[in-house]
C-alpha cells in the first residue's frame, strides 16, 4: 500500500503461505540503502528496547515468524473478512497515523497478526525517522516538515488517547518535551507540537490545512 516502496522479487510468495492461519501478515521493512537495517525501528514482543537491525528480527522469529508484529501498509496482506469485520482506512488522519490506528483497530478485533522475517519490502530510509533520544531508551519521528510533523502529533495522540490511555498521551508528551528540548533544542516546534496534541485530544482533524500551502 505504500507508494515508495519496492517488495522484493519473492516477497508475496513468502507472505502468502501463511495467510490460511493470519489476518494481517508484512514482510520486514528495510532500508533500501542497506538491507542490514530496518527502515522503521520496532520493539519486539518481550523487548523494552527498540530494534534497528535485521538480525535482531530473525533472531526472535520462531518457525519463520514474530507474531503480533507488523508495519502497516508496507506490502501487506489483509484478509477480506479483517477489512469487513474492522472497516476501512480512516481518512481523516490524512497522511500519517493512518497505519498505525489501522493496526491497532485490527489487534483490538483480535486479527491475528505476523511478520514473515524471510520476506523483505524495501523503503527509503531517513535519519530523521526514529531519531534516537534518552539516552538511545526509545525515538522520536522527527520531520523536517511542519505538515508531516503537525499530522504526527495530532493523530498519534488521538491513537494514544483511542487505544493506550492517557499514560500513552503523557508518554509522548514527555519525548517531545525531551526532544525539542535536549535532542534538538526548537522551542517553535515544541509550541506547534502542543497545539497539534491538543487538537488530537479534541479530535479536530482540521488544523493541518493551515501547513499545506507554506
């Protein structure tokens, strides 16, 4: 589903296997500069720590797969009856969040989800994705554009506030406090970030038009 991105040659024939015992099955997401390293860092089940290297991905797949983990919408496959019992894509989210609040609709109907650790969709890689923070603990998704970065805000916290708690909401607000405070020291980013949560809490998907044209 994503548009920047390339599966390889033998990815479906990996994936499709294992949709008779699936719901919601991807491929490992790597950087296309260099398949050694995940495009998107993950925490693995188990792990307090995230993840950025293919190896720690095959070293916690057991019979070829990590259960309960995917990144949405990178050469997945969904089951016609997931999409029917869960619904579509909310639009609204726009252009970040989409994924994700997708995911975690589907592990709350109870889809069983996989990635396949042989298979492999390839992604262009930024550093700014993931960027490490407190002390290399967790990251953060840093964009350089306000657009993107506004939408993130927003629409993580609205997942947050959904399908964690506040805890989660209080989580990241604290990482970006941290962030644009320590990492990358920007006090109009951290002002446009708060004004992106709170507008994810309130469930108002309107202010990222304001960034659309700038």
């Amino acid at each position: 589903m994503d548009d920047d991105g390339t599966p390889a040659s033998d990815c479906l024939g990996l994936l499709l296997p294992h949709m008779a015992d699936h719901d919601f099955v991807g491929p490992a997401v790597v950087a296309e500069q260099d398949e050694s390293r995940l495009c998107f860092p993950i925490r693995l089940p188990g792990r307090s720590r995230v993840v950025h290297k293919m190896t720690d991905v095959e070293a916690a797949a057991v019979d070829g797969l990590v259960a309960g983990v995917v990144i949405p919408f990178n050469g997945v496959l969904l089951t016609r009856d997931l999409v029917e019992r869960i619904g579509l894509v909310r639009e609204e989210f726009f252009i970040w969040g989409d994924d994700v609040e997708y995911l975690w609709r589907a592990r709350r109907a109870g889809a069983r989800i996989a990635t396949v650790s042989a298979a492999r969709f390839r992604h262009p890689a930024t550093d700014d994705l993931g960027t490490p923070l407190m002390f290399g603990r967790t990251t953060y998704n840093h964009s350089p554009s306000d657009l993107k970065h506004y939408c993130m805000c927003r629409n993580n916290v609205a997942n947050l506030r959904e399908y964690v708690g506040v805890h989660g909401v209080l989580a990241f607000l604290a990482k970006t406090l941290w962030f644009y405070t320590f990492t990358r020291p920007n006090p109009g980013r951290l002002r446009m970030s708060l004004g992106a949560m709170a507008a994810g809490w309130r469930g108002d998907f309107t202010g990222h038009g304001r960034y659309l044209l700038a």
